[in-house]
C-alpha cells in the first residue's frame, strides 16, 4: 500500500484559528509568511516552538530572538513560548481524542496560530458538537474551513509551495516486543498514520488503513469506517518511542507520519519542514548507532511528486 492509495480516506478537513495577545503573536503580523509550529506539553502547560527560517529579515524578529532566548538551527531560529489560550486549547486537545481525527500541522501568519486536521465524515456529529464549544471565544477563536478534504497530495503540494518539505524513510526491525505491532508487520495491505507526537502509558494512537478484513481482528485495533477500511489503533514500539521522545525534546516539528510493513518490519516515513531536516536525521542516526542493526536509513529526500511512486 502507497500513501497515494488513502489519499483521501480521512475525507473531511477542519482548519482551526486560535488568537492569544502576546508579542510573539504580534510579531507574526509584522513579519509576512507562515512560520511552522510544534505544539508540545511542559510541566502540564502547553507550549509551542515557532521556526523562522534564517533568511527571514526583521528587526523585531532580532529583538524577539533575544527576549525569548531564541535556539539556532543549522536553517532557523526557533523560539519557545506557552500558549495562554487554555481554553480554545483544550477543546482542540478534546478534538483530538475522536477517533479519526489528526492534526497533521500547525503555524502562524497575522497574529493567529493555525491548527490543519482531517477527520473521517462518519465523525462529523463529534466533531461539530467540540466546534460549538469552541466558538463561543468570538474574539479569539475562527473555523477557517469545514469542508472536503483535498488529499493528503494536494495538501502536501501546499504547504511545500509556502516553505520547502522533506521526506525521511527509515526501517525498523522488530523483534516481537509488541504482539499489535508485530501482527501489523505482516498485514501487508494495511498503513497506519501516526494521530500526533504524544504518548500515553508508552502507547501511541494511529489511524490504521487496511484493505484487508483482517485487520479488524488484530489486538487494539478498532473499527472507525470498516466500509472504508479505517481503523483507530492504539500500540507501541520502544525504537518508535525513542525517536519521538528525543525530536519532542528538541522540538523537532513532524508534518506526517506514516507507518507500513515491510518484509515483517516496519517502514516509517515522516514528512517535515526542510529547515529542521538535519536535526531529525541526527536523532535518527544517533539511536541508530545506539541500536545497532534495528534503524536503516532508506530515504532522506527533498519532497517532490516523484515520491509518491514509492512511499
């Protein structure tokens, strides 16, 4: 299975605006372009790392850099800020427990911080009952869009035409540490998609695409759209765990992440913003080295329509 074949099998999308009175969210009024987001949670807040490129010329942006202790990159600046919104947040955060649905990215243009999701259409009720909630903030809060989804291609030619996209594809070898993941390894049929970057009780949850029937019955695996072949999953991989623990740290922004068999093991392949491209395959090699024999490198490509005659 290729990603072009569930392209758009999660067939709805929500675009989602929050507002928050900050510097930070003022600056990006100033400073034209959508600058990438990574949310993440610190000491039960939420906070988020905002990445402009180093080509990005402002005064303000040097003086922000400075105020927020601005990280440099090989390719940006990356500053660090929590999130005061608490409010317009959890109800994203209530979004993400439906099932289907996945935050695929963030950013930031005009002083908003936008939040991109796609969700199966057999979930609309659940989704519309959170978006009532979440619009009572009428100064702060914006739907964008609700409405079909484009593709998960189409997307992706998007956001590569607003800041350059690349494209990592490593091996996993298992070695039957967990019975979900290694069944999955050997439905050769099936792709999951990572829902976000958090982890609870060493568990992640993935939307599971299957053309097979089989797939319904492997331990953690629920039925979202059997029709459509949709699946949520809930499982783990230590070599998995690891990477994501270590890019969370480093705030290292994931676009997609998807997660097929392979000869009995597992292919992963992400998608992230080329500006933080060298971080994430530093971590990725050096857990490889720690690891020896578990992680080979397959892709680290710029993205391009080529990619999706093989990924």
């Amino acid at each position: 299975m290729l990603v072009r074949d569930i392209d758009r099998k999660l067939d709805m999308r929500v675009i989602l605006r929050v507002r928050q009175n900050t510097e930070l969210f003022d600056l990006t009024r100033e400073i034209k372009g959508k600058f990438p987001v990574f949310l993440f949670g610190r000491d039960g807040e939420t906070w988020m790392s905002t990445y402009f490129p180093k080509e990005t010329k402002s005064n303000k942006l040097e003086i922000a850099l400075k105020k927020f202790h601005g990280i440099e990159k090989e390719n940006s600046f990356v500053i660090d800020s929590r999130i005061n919104n608490v409010k317009d947040l959890k109800i994203i955060n209530k979004l993400m427990e439906i099932p289907s649905f996945i935050i695929n990215r963030s950013d930031m243009n005009n002083g908003f911080l936008n939040v991109y999701a796609r969700f199966h259409s057999s979930q609309l009720s659940l989704v519309s009952e959170d978006l009532s909630a979440y619009t009572e903030d009428v100064e702060n809060s914006r739907v964008e869009w609700l409405g079909p989804n484009p593709g998960i291609i189409k997307t992706m030619d998007l956001i590569n035409s607003e800041y350059p996209v690349s494209v990592v594809t490593y091996i996993i070898r298992l070695n039957g540490e967990d019975r979900t993941m290694s069944e999955l390894a050997h439905n050769v049929d099936s792709m999951a998609e990572i829902k976000n970057s958090q982890m609870k009780d060493g568990k992640f949850k993935a939307v599971l695409y299957s053309n097979s029937a089989s797939a319904g019955l492997i331990e953690g695996v629920n039925a979202i759209s059997k029709d459509d072949g949709i699946f949520e999953l809930e499982t783990g991989n230590e070599i998995l765990g690891m990477i994501r623990d270590v890019s969370n740290r480093d705030h290292i922004m994931r676009l997609r992440y998807f997660v097929k068999p392979r000869d009995g093991n597992l292919e992963v392949t992400v998608f992230l913003p080329s500006a933080i491209l060298y971080e994430y395959y530093s971590v990725l090699y050096n857990i490889a080295r720690k690891m020896t024999g578990r992680i080979m490198a397959k892709y680290i490509l710029p993205y391009s329509q080529d990619i999706w005659d093989f990924i």
